[in-house]
C-alpha cells in the first residue's frame, strides 16, 4: 500500500485556497528557501536521535531498529524537537495511507469546499496525490495543488486530472538570485508557470517581496505579470522574518516588508497586464 | 443600609435601572406561592435555579406577540390603525414595543422585521428606505435598552434584510440580537455570505437552523431573547433551570445519578413549573386583562414551559472523575456519550409530565440549553457547551454540538471566535455553517475577536461599554453588567479562536 509522510493535517483552512479546506501538509522539500518558515518540514528524518533525549513529554523514542518515534498522544507541540533538529526535519511525521488521509477527510467533508495538498513539496507524493484527488473528488471534493514548482508537470500531468490546478510559487526569476534565494536556479518552475497557465491550470501565482531588494523584486514581478496577464490571482506576498532561520534572517533581513512597498510591486503587476494582482 | 436604599445609592444604575431593581425587590416581599420543602432544599444547595425570574409572575416570562395581526387589524388598545406606508409601519412598531411585557421588560421578539417591513420597503427609493429603517433602529437601541431584545430575519433574501444587515454594520448597536433563518433551499448563498460578513463586523445575525425549528413548532416560530425557540403568538411562561453539576454533587455513580438523584430534581422542577404557570394563568392577570392576549396578540395555548439545564460538561466529568477537564466532557468519548445518556434520561422524563395548559404542545414542556448566568463563575458550563478555555478543534466542537442540540426545541447555540484573517475570508466560515447546521447544529454564533460588539455567552455587549461599568459609569444597556460578571467570572470571551493552524494528525 502507498503511503506518504506527513506533517499535519489542518481540518479547517481560510488561508490555502478559496474557501474552507482541509491541508495535507507533507514532509520534504526539494529546495531549501532562504525565507521558508517551516524549515522543519524540508528534510526527512535521519533518526540521529538528538531530539529524543531533550523532549519533554516523553513523547520520542528510539526503537530496537534505531529508528526515531513519535507518540502524537504525548505530545505537547512544544516544538523543542524541532527546534533542536540540526538537519531541518522533523520526528512528528505519520505515514499515511490514502485511506488513512481519506478517513479524515470524510470527517471533514461535510463542512468543506475542498481539500490542498501542500507542504513540504507535495509533489514529491505525486502518485499518492494522484490518488487521493481520485478519491476527494468522488465526494463532490475539489482538490488543489500549492507547490514550489519543481516538479515536471508535462511530463508527469497525471496528478493535475482531478485537480482545479497549481498554486504555483515563483519565487525568483532570475536564475542567480534563485540559486540564492532557494538553492535552484528555478528553470523548472519558469516552465511550469508558461506550461501550466496553458492548461488552464494555473490557479494563482505568489511572490514574496522582500525589503530593500528592489532590482531581485522588480525583476520577478515583471517576469511572472508578463507571463500570466488577467488568467490568474497574484499574490504578492510581504517578507516577514518571523519562524525564519536565524542564519537566514541576517541575510535577508529582520524587518518584514512594508504594505506601501509591498503595493508598489502589486501596482507594476497590474500595470503589467496582471489585472488580478494584489497584496496579502 | 436597606437593599432600596442600596439601589438608589448605585452610581452604576440608570433610572430605568433603578426602578427594574426596585420592582424586582418589591415583588420579592410575597410569599404566596409556595414550593415542597424539598425544592428550596435543591435550590438552596444550588441544585436548582429560578433565575431570579421574581417570587410571583406577573407575566410570562417570554412573549412572541403576532405583529402580522397589528399590520393587518391594527390595535384597538394602542389605537393604532394598520400601518399604509413604512414611516406607519415602524412607528407602529416602536410604539408597540413598549407595551410587550417579558422577565427583563424589554420585548424579547420584534418581530420578523424583513418580512413585516419588505411591502413598505419595496415602495420606497432604496435611500429613503435605509434612512427610515436606521432610524428604527437606533430607537430600538436607545428605548428598548437590553441585549435580550431579538429580531428575526430570513430565510428569503430582501431588500429590507439586505438594508437592515447593512446599517448593523454602519451603526455597530448591541441591540437587537438578530437570527437569520437559515433554509438551505431558501436562504441563497449571497445573502448568507451577506450575513457572514455582517457577523464577523458585529457579532450578528446568528444562524438558526430554520428546518428544525420548522418541524418542531411549524412555519409560525420566533428566535427571542438569545436563541430561544418558540411559537409566534406564544412564548415561555418559566424558565428554571437544572444546574447539572450541582445536582450531581451527591449521586455515587452515573448510574445512582441518572436513576435517582436526575429524576428526583427533575420532578422538583417540574412542580417549580406546573406551580407558577397555574399562577400565571389562573392568578395573575396577564392572560385575563392584557391588550396582548383580548386582542389575539398571543394566545395562551401558544404558551409553554421552557425546562433547562446547564452544567452538563461539569456534571458528567464529576461523575466520571474527571479532574483535568482538558480530558473530560467534549474531549473524551466516555464522557460525552454519559452526556446522551443523561439528555435521554432528561428528555424522556420531561416528555412524560403532563404539564398544564401548553396545549398547543399536547400539555408538554420543552427543554432549553440555558445560557449561563454571570454567578455561574465556571462551576456550571452554559447547557451542553464544553467549558470555556479547553475547547477542542471546531470540527470537533461542532461534531459535539450536532450531537446535543436536537434535544433542545426551546433553544441552544454554540459561539465561535474567529481570528482576523477570517475578515477576508467569509466564504470560508459560510460551508462550516452549512454543513454543521446539515448535521444537526440547531444554531451557530460568531464573532471576530477584536471587535467591540461581543457575543458573551448568547447576548451582545459592547466591551467599551464593560469598561464603562468598570470605571463606575452607568451603561445604557441592562446587560452590560452580566457581560462584566460573565466575563470576570465565567472568562466567557476567552473562548478558543479559530485559527488556521489547527492540526489533527
């Protein structure tokens, strides 16, 4: 049976697609973004170990095959383990069956519009999303996607069937300053922003925008308003250092964006042709 | 010092106030209805609660008069003639208002006001409506001063709905309460996003769940007071209540509960009951004298007793041992299936009384999820609600509520407090609502947390207006003083937030 890692599951969501959803939030991440706020989700589990002796609620424990795990009963949600991990993962992770998920959803069902899947990157669980959205979408359920774009949906667009379509993060569209930012250089997700928005699966599209970068800022917002015009939402989204690591916060700063900035940047997108431009 | 003198000393109260208080104090000096030794007994004890409802009724307790029968005959003893046009029609209505007596009285029921005003309205231009309709309002804000004054509107989408919902959010008043009868085939999505919006600016209009109510009282049901079910041209003689813990405090076992000390209060209440609603109808001379009822405002076989409860949560994790209450009523299996248990057990014995008059509800009284009173501190939880401050996820929550609420016709509701983002967001709270009340939710109440209007525990305040009690200033409205005793007592507006990082796995 397949099963996949993950991270949390939040019943009800305002904040990943429209509506009321339920997030599947995997675990792993095929970049490692600068500015990621849960650094704890990017990388699995290498059972060092580091993290059991120092939980307070007992709740970890190393097993004969040496093996980190985790009691969801005991714990506390501390995030001491997380905290501590040097490796950017994370011991609270479930694998689950698509009819594991399945069964909490259902659960929610009733009081939802839909269900997305995000992480970590999601679509690294391609074949088991596949699946799931198979079974969401037999309970009159929409399914959307909210990945960093690394995946190659042309090749593999299996996982798009049941799917109203990609929240697709473009994070840097200059290849340099992607390397930089999120340890890419970002091709892929350059492919999938003109791919996808052919399909017509191209649901919206975020950017952050970060103070002080204004050439690195300009740049990407152009690129993606040139790209997408009036077909989607565009997010621009305000730096903000808080839950970003702290090697990082000195690279990129400690102070969140500012609206006004911010807006500068939504104003050229719609002036751009981005009509669906806008802060949030 | 005197309690009169006390009252005319407060700095504190209103004149309105201070006249309430001091009919309330005279009305406590007869003791010519008497109860069994047994009951003052449980009701010294706490077991039972009268809600300071006054030694001897005067009134029913809540009174739902037809305000179709004023649009359509008038009324002879206000000399009002039906109202021609919508200046008539709310001038009609301010007027009669003032004459419908309650436990608070304040009128608990205005009326239907989208339907009653909608054939006014449609006459006029949309400005002209607005203004008229603000202007109602703001007089019932001012004269009907008490939070448990409840309009009702819905299910169908108008234009007086819509300009109602839109000065609610212009005038942000803490009077009227307001209910939106919600029909999933009637109500379009619109206007109950319409509504959503409207209830995360000011806390109102609630969601009633109109094909329950329906079926349990027909098309002619009111929403009054906080949430309470009951018959247009009728209302609810008494409402005493059940304080479940307390009564629990000497049961050895669920078992012992439910089989002797439950029923035992049980009957002691329903002779508190039968006791004061003969006295009602037979002694008093409401239902012989009142304008209301010789010209067919209300009638008394439209009347019932509204029997409550409160404390369930408590009363079930006593008699489980249930010490961490994290762990207790709403959390844990156990516990909330005793709390069926003793809802059936509560349900059935009820449903067997004969009560007297109700003949409208084949002689039966019916149960009510009383909404907590500020001296209830947080030894007794509002009806069937989990405790304050230990409230699980919402999907959880509501899967407890779904569970409770079909057993109460005269009323129960859960509050929801919703976190800033959900501002931006109302369509993501109107499925929740929807599906909940799909499932058996019997109504749903929101707020976002930083706003100034408040639900507390069922009625609305103002929190500016807290803090004007709080710094020894009179506030207009009766109940700002249970908001400030709900909220040092029970932590009533520190209920769980609905955020979005809620996880279950």
């Amino acid at each position: 049976m397949k099963k996949a890692p993950v991270n949390k599951i939040i019943q009800f969501s305002n904040v990943d697609g429209p509506g009321n959803r339920t997030a599947i939030f995997f675990q792993g991440c095929t970049f490692n973004c600068m500015f990621c706020h849960n650094p704890e989700t990017i990388n699995m589990c290498r059972s060092c170990g580091i993290c059991v002796k120092s939980c307070p609620a007992g709740a970890l424990s190393t097993g004969a095959d040496g093996k980190v795990s985790w009691d969801s009963v005991k714990c506390v949600q501390c995030d001491t383990c997380i905290k501590l991990c040097p490796h950017d993962a994370s011991p609270r992770v479930t694998w689950m069956s698509v009819e594991e998920v399945m069964q909490q959803i259902k659960r929610c069902a009733p009081y939802i519009d839909g269900i997305t899947c995000s992480g970590g990157e999601c679509t690294l669980q391609a074949g088991f999303m596949t699946e799931l959205f198979a079974e969401a979408t037999k309970l009159g359920k929409t399914c959307l996607i909210d990945s960093n774009g690394s995946f190659d949906f042309e090749r593999d667009p299996e996982v798009l069937k049941n799917s109203l379509g990609v929240m697709l993060d473009v994070k840097a569209a200059d290849r340099a300053w992607s390397e930089t930012l999120i340890s890419d250089p970002g091709d892929m997700v350059r492919k999938n922003l003109v791919f996808l928005k052919g399909i017509g699966k191209l649901f919206e599209v975020r950017t952050i925008i970060f103070p002080g970068r204004d050439a690195e800022n300009e740049f990407t917002v152009r690129y993606v308003a040139e790209k997408i015009g009036d077909s989607c939402p565009y997010k621009i989204i305000r730096y903000r250092p808080f839950g970003v690591r702290e090697r990082y916060q000195k690279l990129l700063g400690e102070d969140e964006t500012d609206i006004e900035y911010a807006e500068r940047y939504a104003q050229l997108a719609r002036n751009l042709g981005a009509s669906k431009a806008y802060v949030v | 010092m005197s309690d009169a003198l006390n009252i005319i000393q407060d700095p504190t109260l209103t004149y309105k106030q201070e006249l309430l208080a001091l009919a309330r104090l005279g009305e406590s000096t007869d003791d010519s209805l008497r109860y069994s030794d047994e009951y003052y007994e449980a009701k010294r004890k706490g077991a039972l609660c009268d809600l300071n409802e006054g030694v001897m009724p005067y009134r029913p307790r809540y009174i739902c008069p037809d305000y179709e029968l004023l649009f359509s005959k008038g009324c002879e003893f206000l000399q009002l003639d039906p109202p021609r046009d919508l200046l008539e029609a709310v001038n009609a209505l301010e007027i009669f208002y003032c004459h419908v007596p309650s436990i608070t009285s304040f009128p608990v029921y205005l009326g239907d006001l989208d339907r009653l005003l909608e054939p006014f309205v449609i006459r006029e231009d949309r400005a002209y409506a607005k203004k008229v309709l603000g202007l109602f309002l703001r007089n019932i804000d001012r004269v009907q001063t008490d939070s448990f004054v409840h309009a009702d509107i819905g299910p169908e989408d108008s234009i007086t709905g819509r300009l109602l919902l839109e000065l609610t959010e212009e005038m942000q008043l803490a009077v009227p309460n307001i209910t939106l009868r919600y029909d999933p085939e009637k109500t379009s999505d619109d206007f109950a996003l319409a509504c959503v919006k409207c209830m995360l600016k000011t806390a109102k209009p609630s969601f009633a769940n109109h094909r329950m109510f329906v079926k349990e009282w027909g098309e002619r049901y009111a929403i009054a007071s906080c949430y309470n079910g009951l018959s247009i041209g009728g209302g609810g003689f008494t409402l005493p209540r059940l304080r479940l813990y307390e009564c629990a405090l000497e049961a050895k076992s669920p078992d012992d509960f439910i089989e002797r000390e439950l029923p035992r209060h049980i009957d002691l209440q329903l002779e508190y009951m039968d006791k004061r609603v003969r006295f009602i109808v037979e002694q008093s001379n409401f239902f012989k004298t009142n304008f209301l009822v010789t010209e067919g405002f209300v009638k008394q076989e439209n009347f019932t007793g509204m029997f409550g409860v409160v404390g369930l949560a408590e009363c079930c994790n006593f008699l489980l041992g249930i010490e961490d209450k994290k762990k207790g009523f709403g959390m844990n299996k156990e516990a909330t299936e005793l709390g069926i248990r003793i809802m059936e057990a509560i349900d059935k014995r009820v449903s067997e009384h004969e009560a007297p008059y109700c003949d409208a509800y084949v002689h039966r009284y019916r149960l009510h999820a009383q909404v907590g009173i500020d001296s209830d501190g947080m030894d007794d939880s509002p009806g069937t609600r989990i405790p304050i401050g230990v409230e699980p996820t919402m999907l959880e929550q509501l899967e407890v509520n779904e569970k409770f609420h079909p057993f109460f016709p005269t009323g129960t509701g859960d509050i929801f407090k919703f976190e800033e983002t959900y501002i931006k967001t109302p369509e993501a709270i109107l499925p929740i609502i929807k599906g909940s009340l799909s499932k058996g939710l019997r109504y749903f109440s929101g707020y976002l947390e930083n706003n100034d209007v408040v639900r507390v525990t069922g009625y609305l305040v103002k929190k500016s207006e807290i803090e004007k009690l709080r710094a020894k200033k009179q506030s207009l409205n009766n109940v700002t003083v249970f908001g400030m005793g709900a909220q040092d007592g029970g932590h009533a507006l520190d209920r769980r937030i609905q955020h979005h990082e809620e996880s279950s796995c």
